[in-house]
C-alpha cells in the first residue's frame, strides 16, 4: 500500500525525481524495519542488552517509518533536504515514544497491575522498563533476568494478584 501511495504521488503532480527519492526512501525504511525487528528477535537469545543497544533497535524497528512518513511528507511538500531530515528525525522520535509507551502497557500486563503476566515478559522480549531497572542496578554484575520473566513486576508471580504476596 505504501508503495501504491508512492507511486501516485506522480498523478498528483509530485516531480518524477521527488517520487523516486520518496520510493527509495521508503525502501530504506522498510530495510530498518526488517533489521530491527531481527534485532528485537535476536535480544531474546541474549543476557544482556543495553539502552542504548534498545534505542537503537527500536529506532529501526519502529522509528523507520514514522521516520518515512514524516519525510516523505516533508518532501511531496517541496521542502529543502533540510526540513526533510529534520522531519524524518522527528518522526523517528515519535515512533521510538510510541514503541516505549507500548513497552510500558506490556510490561505492566493485560490489567495494568503488574500482576497480569504479559505475553511479551512471557516471550522474554526486551522491554524499556525491563532494561532500565537493570541498568540502574550494578552493570558490572549478570543479572537474572529469569526471576523478573517467573515473577513479574513487583516480584509477584503472574497469576497471582497484588493482595495474594503468598
């Protein structure tokens, strides 16, 4: 579909060099998305992940084509290579806080209580919450990332409530 847009952009009057800029923009985003999705998916696999190693992933991953739209707009607008890259950086951003905001939402469960296990602890998915607790604590020292995905936030085993510490 984003291609379909693309290419219409040409019916609207967009330059046919502005339309080519805009089909490889896109297909450089999708390429992001594809690698940082592969990253999400390798972070499973590992025992450490950093922020900054997340930001980065999520900045591909979902930042990609919010980056896209936000320049590819730019760009079928006529502005200078300027606005576009900040545009694209701005959209970058937003896609990087939406994927951080949802992060949250998972982390805390499907109630929002931290007692609900979510499927994304269950998956052992590299959550922001999840990586910064564990920054905050000694970096130097490994930690046991499996007593957060057994218990859940606050400690609490999955199925049992806030009330239930037992």
């Amino acid at each position: 579909m984003a291609r379909v847009a693309v290419m219409r952009l040409l019916e609207q009057g967009t330059p046919a060099d502005n339309v080519l800029k805009a089909a490889e923009m896109l297909d450089k985003s999708c390429l992001a998305m594809c690698e940082g999705q592969f990253t999400d998916l390798s972070f499973q696999d590992r025992m450490l992940v950093t922020m900054g190693e997340y930001d980065e992933m999520i900045a591909r991953k979902t930042g990609a084509l919010t980056g896209f739209a936000a320049a590819g707009g730019a760009l079928a607008a006529g502005v200078d290579d300027a606005v576009q890259t900040r545009m694209r950086e701005l959209g970058v951003k937003l896609g990087m806080a939406w994927q951080i905001s949802r992060d949250i939402a998972d982390f805390w469960g499907k109630g929002g209580d931290g007692a609900t296990a979510s499927n994304a602890l269950n998956k052992k998915k590299e959550l922001a919450p999840y990586l910064h607790t564990g920054e905050l604590q000694h970096f130097g020292q490994a930690r046991d990332r499996n007593s957060l995905h057994e218990t859940g936030p606050g400690g609490r085993r999955p199925h049992q409530s806030h009330r239930n510490h037992g």
